[in-house]
C-alpha cells in the first residue's frame, strides 16, 4: 500500500458546498459534460482573464490562526485617553458571546422578510428608544455608519428642507470632532455648498446666505457648553440645528433634545462595542417628528399583523432608494445592525442606573484628575467638562517631552496645537490608571506625583442648566434583564425568532449571503484587533499595517486595478468615493463640466443617489427586452453628452444576472467620450478568478467585502467598501484629516482612516484560506449552483433572462407576474417560503413581481434540492388555486406564514389541513422553524408610526392582553 502526505483539511473544501459527487450529478442535471464548459458557455472569451489569480497558496485554518497571531500580535495595545469620539469599553461577556460571537445573529439578513425578523428587529427597536430617550428628540433611525457620516446626513436632509432662498452655506464650531468636520465638508463641496468652520461664540447668525449648523456636545477638547441661547438664536434667523453628542455624557449632561435641537448625531461605540481601530460602530441619528419623512437611513416601526398582534417592520419605505433613486434623500443601504444591537443590549444589560454610575464614575475620576494635574501647576482650560481634560502648555518642547514619557509609560493622550494636551477617561479607567497619568506629568515636571484616591463623593459644578433632570431608559425592557441569567434568556429568545444562515440558505439576489466561516471570524474578538484607537501613532499598529498592506494588494491582483482604498465602510460609500475619485480626476484636469452620470434603468437605486450627492446629472440608459444595456441608446447618449461625460455607472455581471457580451464595447464607447467607467462590485463574487474590471474596462469598482470576501451581514450591516481604481485616478482615493493616508489629500467619507478596520481580518482570512485557486473555484462553483436551481426550476416558473448561451450567472430571475392572473402576489411566494423554512429570495428587483435567486457556491447539492423542492411545492399550491381547486383569496399563499398561535386554535376553519400550512415537506416537519407573527399590514403601521418601545402608560395594558392571548413579544 502506498500513501501520499498531503494537507488533509483544505480550507477550499469547507467553503464549498457540493462535493465532487454533487458536481457530477449538477452537471449532468444542467446538460454540460464539466465545469471548464458551463464557463465557457457562460462567460464571454473576450473578457476571461488570460493567467491565474496570482495569490499565497492557500492556508489551512490552523496554519492561518497561527500566521494571523503573529500579525496582530505586532499591535501594542497602550492605554488610550485620546477621546475624539472613541473611547476604551467593555463589552459584556454575555453579549460578546451570545450576540457579537453567535452565527444566529451575525448571519441574518436585513430584515426585509419581517416575520422572521421580529428578534433584531425588537432589538433595534430598543436602541431607537435608547437614542431617542438619551437625546431628548422625537424620532430616531436604527442606526448610521459612524458620527461622521451621520452629521453629513443631516446636513443634505436640512439643505433639502431649507426654505432659505439661495442659502448654500453651513456652519461648523471648530469644536466639532476634526474627523466629522473632514467627513462633512467632503459630502457638501460636490453639492456647492461652503462649509465655515469657526468659534460658535462669536458666529453671525444673521448670515442670509446660511442654512444650518453643527455642533459638539461636549466639544472635541472636552469643554460643555450650554447651546440653549444659541439655538434659539439659531431658529429666530430659520437655521437648522444638529448636535453632535456623546451618549454616555447624556445620563449626565441636559440632552440637546431639550435645548432645542433640531437633529442630535453621534456614535454608540463607548456602549460596549471595541474601538477596533475606527469600526465598525454603530452611528446615530435623532431628530423631531416633523421630519421622520425625511430622515435618512431606516426605522424600525411597531405595526400589527394579520392576527390584529403587534409586530415590528421597517417603516417608511417610500425613502428608499429603489424607489426614489435619484430624488432619494440618501445613498444609504447598509446600516449597523448588529453593532447598534450591541449598543442597544449594553442599555437593556446595564439599565439607566448602571449608565449613570458608569458616567459618574468618568466625571469623578476626570475631577480627581483634574484636582492632580493642576496642583502640579499645570493649566487646564475647562471650566465645565465631563471626561476630557484641555492641558494648556508652556511650551512645543514641553508637549513633546509629554508625548515621550507617556509612550515609554505605554499611554497615549491626544496632542494638539503646538501646546495642547487633551486626556479623555472612559469606563474602563480606574484610579491607578489616573495615578499613572499623573506620574508622567510629574516626572516630566521634575515634581513628585500627587498620591490621588477615589473619592467617596464629588460635587458636579456645572451650571443648573446643563444638568440633566428629566428621566430616560424608563421602559420596563431596560429595567428587568440586569442579571446574567435573564439577559441570556432574553437575548436567546430574540434569537429564536429569527432565521440565519444558521437555519437554512438565504438565496437573495444580489446580496451574496454566504459561508461566514468560523476560522474567519475568530480574530475580530482578539484584544490586539479591537483595542486599537484610530488615532493612535501608526507605529503602534504595525499589525494592521500588514493587514492593509496585504489585503490592498490582493484586491488589486482580484480586480487588476492599480490602487485599492479601504477606507468607505458601505458599499454605497464605496460608490460615492468611487464618483468623488472620477470627480477629482475630472476637476484637476479642468473639466469641471463633465458632470453627467449615465446609469442602466435596471441599476441598484443606490447608484443614482451615490451620483447625485456627488453632484452628478443622472441619464438613464434604457434596457432592452432581453433586460442587457441598450447598446444604441447607450452610444446615442455618450454622444449627446460627450462634452458633459462624466461616467458610466454599471454592474456586472448585470443586475439580472447575465454576464453582457457588449461590455467591452460599452467601456470604449465612454472612453472614447472622454468619460470613466464606474463598476458596481455588487456582483463581484461572479468575477473572482474569471475576469476582472480592469479587464472588462472599468477605472474604479467598489468591492461589498460584506459580500464577496465573506463579511456577515448582520441582520443588515456592517458592510464595507472598499475601492479599487486604475493609476490615474489613485491620487483621488478619500485621505484623512488626523491620519497621513499615504499621502491623498482628498476629504474622508467616512470617520476613521482605515473604515471598519476591525472585520477586515475577515475577508483577510478568507483570502488567506482559499488562494488564488480556491477564490476561482468559488466563483465556478456559484455560477454551478445558479445553473443547476436554473436547470430544474425553469419548467415551473420561467427564467426572465439568460446569456447568449441559455446560461444564467451566479443569480436569475424567475418570473412570478403570470401568477396575479389567479390573484396570486410575488409577496404571496415570499411569505409562503417561510413555512418551508426558508427566507425569500430578493422581491420585485430588479423587475416588479419577479424572485432573483442567488444560492452561492456555498451551499451543498442536498440544500439546493431543498429550497428546489420547496419552490416546486409552491408551484403546484399556485396551479390548485389557478385550476380553482383552491379559493383565490384563502388559500395556504395568501394566510402565508402559518404560525403556532394560528394553528393551534382550536376553531380551525380553513380550506386546507394544519399540516398542509405547517409541514409541507417531510424536511420542516422533522427541523421546523416557526415565524412568530403572521403577515405584517405594512400600510398601517405607516400610517400610525411608532418607532419606540411601547409607551410606560400603555405596559399594563398590553402586557395583561398578551398574557391573555399568548402572542406577540414579551413588551
């Protein structure tokens, strides 16, 4: 007998579903005699690449923990007191390890299908009420990307509600955080606004030519200031408000909400989520309730469902980009879901009492500080603060002195001026900590350290004005889980209530929801990933210095691009820096004019938002029949705006799912107009190993990391976006106010330098793990799965469109308009798969009444024969109401999803059998999965919006009704 060594446990073979007795049998199924020729048939020869992706080898996942120790283990983990909106926290083990660390939550998808949703959704739902409570405002959204973009989100909501003829001018305090000021002016200047950046004492608010301000609440170095007088004065001149505010400063501090404010931003990083050198960090954005239609980003609404039971839903979803495309408010697509659940959990855990002892303990330690450093004779340029000092120096020298012996302590403060020393404390800070800090000033000083202790109490000297006297948190959920033992049950009943990727596939077009492999995750969690601060000296974060380095040179190879950017942590942030960088190559070449954007009818909506917030003219390209680009109407157009061309904006393969045998010629013709190619990388995960943009033509293309590289979802975010872009226009990649970014000088899009730096090691790892060959192979095995569903469900619903060939991509369409004939909805399909035990593929887009079904190469042959089943088994529950063997409006699709209370009931009179609605498949009778509301009414919970937890007057009530009827959540 012979035996050959070789690794046993390849990485490649985990990630992939189908086996190689799967493959043959598929390939068989699809009619091809290999997978060389399903390609082939597939993907045009004109753009397949001509070498293999030119990789490492492939890692095994012990052999890639082991390397990947190595590189984080290069980062120093200091005591960090810089603050700029980041601060050391703790997240609470039973929330790292049953949410942060748990599959049944970071695998979710957004919460489209709300009747298998109701559990982050509840989740977010307690996070709005915890911002909206904290900030004293009316409404708020269920979270943004970070303070930065949130604060520039209010600037375009205020602009577009101005009714100040001609104002184009915005006011910054030069006390607002450096990197939101950066982040803001980058989103005003393409829309010809002019951001003035100055003391807010001394402002003219009378300026006719100004719309709105932005304020800091406390300011970036840490002083209070009570903006009462200063937004009254604000809105006597019909001038918006927006306070950038800290929410642990709120259990203390007067929310801005009742100062006056219109808009209050900020992040909820310091309620338990690691600083993680920058993200990803859930922002926030409350407003009043006058503008809740026009508030970016989404809300999550309290409705009711076809029992008449409370359920919660996205509201509003008339502002959604797919709708409103280019006259949308907003680019925005993901959110932070899974980090503003985090945030929201930390409030539930901790409850209003443990909030308040946490800010009082920062305030009294800030105090005790403050009490040492000056009795050293320093100055300290505060009169009221809450965590931060202002340290004035006499001199560079002396700040530079400081700077050396805290680094050599293992401490980092912020520097500013040229004689400033800022020090912000945090939770985490104990009074050794505060006995440290004074040590390195002293020595420095050559004085002896003041020996400090915590005091038993300390007397809050601010104004009246600025302390805080109405209550917040007062919900009974942010009262009644602060032992261990009942915020895991409650944590684990939300999870319960929702379908992941841990249930079963999620085969949504477009989305790409695959394999989130444990080896991958296992890093983001590690201390020398998540306690870096961003702004700390870059040699301290050597690290992720490797990280970044790598990573960026990877996706140049995978997308054959020149430069790649990390920063943009979205993927419509990626789009809206992929235009900004078109932009700034067009503006430094003196054609400010070339401002017209061409987009596809079929484009994903957030494309013509990303183009006008760059201050773009959108030109839609029409489609044809077959659903590819209008070549003719395409040409006529470069044409007719050749001298105004700015780009193209284009996604491939198409939104539709065919790999476009014209896509070559499409990018010459805008190249012979003078105008770029902006790809969308949306569909990415079809390209890996195949073709590349570069190759296909594109200049720059976002890449969804949180698709393609195999970064979860998270029931709805963190994404990230990172751009790749051809030589010339690397120059204008987003740079960084506090953080030299390799030299570009272009504004930031998003707050940290690196974006959501900390799940980066996550599409590290996969790379890592799979190889060039590995990245290849994935993207065959996709587009083998995608033909194989196509091969045997193209009988039962027909397939919209096809290649030149009968192929699909790794994504199609199945056509359900065919079914309104019998009163049956492409909605009606969705719900239904839901008693399969399945989530919907993606509705109604890119075509109204449509399915686009994405498996990925993930799933295995026996999962795909599962969802195949339960789409022929819907089928046939069409054609009985088609034939009028079932009634057109009760039948088993349109009472779809079927829950335990429905069917539990002992009155029973429907059509058809509880087995028939519950167990329609031997496979959910043995692993059932039970939505726990029935059909959400969408329209009535717009028109009575509710986006907070139940009011405290209405608790008894509804708690003594859902006692009585056993339904709903436990509030």
């Amino acid at each position: 007998m012979l035996l050959q060594p070789k690794p046993a446990d390849v990485f490649v073979d985990r990630h992939n579903g189908p086996d190689e007795a799967a493959v043959a049998e598929m390939l068989r199924t699809i009619g091809v005699e290999s997978i060389d020729q399903l390609i082939d048939e597939t993907v045009p020869a004109a753009i397949r690449l001509k070498k293999p992706l030119n990789l490492p080898a492939a890692l095994t996942e012990r052999a890639f923990l082991a390397k990947f120790k190595r590189i984080a283990g290069q980062n120093k983990l200091f005591k960090n007191y810089i603050g700029l909106g980041y601060h050391d926290t703790q997240l609470p083990p039973v929330i790292q390890r049953n949410i942060l660390e748990n599959p049944g939550w970071y695998t979710a998808y957004t919460p489209y299908q709300a009747e298998i949703a109701q559990g982050r959704l509840e989740a977010l739902i307690n996070y709005q009420t915890m911002v909206i409570d904290l900030t004293g405002l009316e409404i708020a959204n269920a979270s943004l990307l970070d303070e930065g973009t949130a604060a520039a989100e209010t600037l375009h909501m205020f602009h577009s509600l101005t009714k100040k003829k001609n104002a184009t001018r915005y006011f910054i305090s030069d006390q607002v955080l450096p990197q939101t000021i950066d982040v803001v002016r980058t989103r005003a200047t393409p829309l010809g606004i002019e951001v003035v950046v100055g003391d807010h004492r001394t402002v003219d608010l009378t300026d006719e030519a100004l719309f709105g301000t932005l304020l800091q609440y406390p300011a970036a170095d840490g002083a209070v200031y009570d903006y009462t007088d200063f937004i009254s004065k604000a809105h006597d001149n019909s001038l918006f408000v927006t306070v950038a505010a800290d929410l642990l400063a709120l259990t203390l501090l007067t929310p801005p909400g009742e100062m006056g404010a219109d808009a209050v931003v900020g992040n909820s990083q310091r309620f338990g989520v690691p600083m993680g050198y920058g993200g990803p960090h859930a922002g926030f954005l409350a407003t009043k309730d006058a503008f809740k239609r026009v508030i970016p980003g989404r809300i999550i609404g309290q409705s009711i469902d076809a029992a008449g039971n409370k359920a919660y839903r996205m509201a509003l979803q008339t502002r959604e980009q797919h709708i409103r495309r280019e006259k949308a408010t907003s680019n925005i697509c993901t959110a932070q879901v899974l980090l503003s659940v985090l945030a929201g959990m930390y409030a539930v855990y901790h409850g209003p009492q443990r909030l308040r002892q946490f800010a009082a303990n920062v305030h009294a330690l800030a105090q005790t500080l403050n009490g040492a450093l000056t009795g050293l004779g320093l100055e300290q340029t505060n009169e009221h603060y809450f965590d931060t000092l202002a340290l004035q120096l006499e001199s560079a020298e002396l700040q530079q002195a400081i700077r050396q012996e805290a680094e050599a302590a293992g401490i980092n403060f912020r520097y500013f001026g040229e004689t400033q020393v800022g020090i912000s404390l945090h939770q985490n800070t104990e009074i050794e900590d505060v006995q440290d800090i004074v040590a390195v000033f002293a020595k420095v000083l050559g004085k002896e350290a003041t020996q400090v202790s915590l005091p038993s109490e300390v007397s809050v000297n601010w104004p009246d004005a600025l302390i805080r006297k109405s209550e917040y948190l007062t919900h009974p959920i942010f009262n009644s889980h602060h032992s261990e033992h009942e915020m895991l049950r409650y944590m684990k009943q939300l999870e319960n209530k929702d379908l992941s990727l841990a249930h079963s596939m999620i085969p949504l077009g477009s989305c790409t929801m695959k394999l989130n492999a444990t080896a991958e995750m296992i890093p983001v969690t590690w201390p020398e990933i998540g306690g870096l601060h961003p702004f700390a000296p870059r040699e301290q974060a050597q690290g992720y210095a490797e990280i970044f380095r790598d990573l960026e040179a990877w996706l140049c190879e995978v997308t054959g691009f020149a430069a790649v950017s990390l920063q943009p942590n979205s993927g419509a942030q990626g789009e809206y820096a992929g235009l900004l960088a078109i932009k700034g190559y067009h503006d430094a070449r003196g054609d400010q004019h070339r401002n017209v954007a061409l987009i596809p009818a079929s484009a994903h909506g957030t494309n013509p938002a990303s183009a006008v917030m760059a201050g773009m003219q959108v030109v839609v390209v029409k489609s044809t029949e077959e659903g590819n680009i209008d070549v003719e109407d395409l040409k006529a157009k470069a044409a007719q705006y050749a001298d105004k061309l700015s780009c193209l904006m284009v996604t491939y393969p198409s939104t539709h799912g065919v790999y476009e045998e014209t896509i070559i010629d499409i990018c010459q013709t805008i190249h012979n107009h003078g105008g770029r190619v902006y790809m969308d990388g949306a569909n990415m995960n079809a390209q890996v190993g195949l073709t590349s943009p570069a190759t296909i033509g594109a200049d720059v293309c976002h890449l969804n990391l949180h698709k393609t590289f195999c970064i979860p979802h998270g029931g709805g975010g963190p994404g990230v976006g990172p751009i790749g872009v051809v030589a010339d226009l690397a120059p204008y990649l987003p740079g960084h106010v506090l953080v030299d970014a390799d030299g570009r000088t272009y504004g930031a899009v998003t707050s940290a330098p690196w974006g959501s730096a900390s799940i980066l090691p996550i599409s590290y790892a996969y790379i890592s793990m799979m190889g060039g060959e590995g990245l290849t192979q994935a993207t065959r095995t996709a587009i083998l799965n995608a033909n194989y569903i196509k091969a045997k469900l193209e009988a039962h619903y027909p397939v919209l469109y096809t290649g030149a060939n009968g192929r699909c991509a790794h994504e199609m369409i199945l056509d359900c308009r065919q079914f309104k004939k019998a009163g049956i909805e492409v909605e009606d399909i969705a719900k239904r798969l839901m008693d399969y035990g399945f989530h919907a593929p993606t509705v109604s887009f890119p075509v109204a009444g449509t399915l686009m079904v994405e498996p990925t190469e993930s799933e295995s042959k026996e999962e795909l024969d599962r969802f195949i089943e339960a789409m022929i088994g819907i089928r046939k529950e069409i054609a009985a109401v088609e034939e009028g063997r079932a009634d057109q409006k009760d039948n088993l699709l349109k009472h779809a999803p079927h829950t335990a209370a429905a069917v539990l009931t002992a009155d029973w009179n429907r059509p058809y059998t509880r087995e028939e609605a519950v167990y329609p498949t031997e496979y959910v009778r043995a692993a059932k999965f039970w939505p726990t509301v029935a059909r959400i009414d969408s329209a009535y919970g717009d028109r009575n919006l509710i986006c907070a937890c139940t009011p405290v007057e209405q608790y008894a009530d509804a708690e003594e009704k859902l006692v009585e009827t056993d339904k709903g959540p436990s509030y």
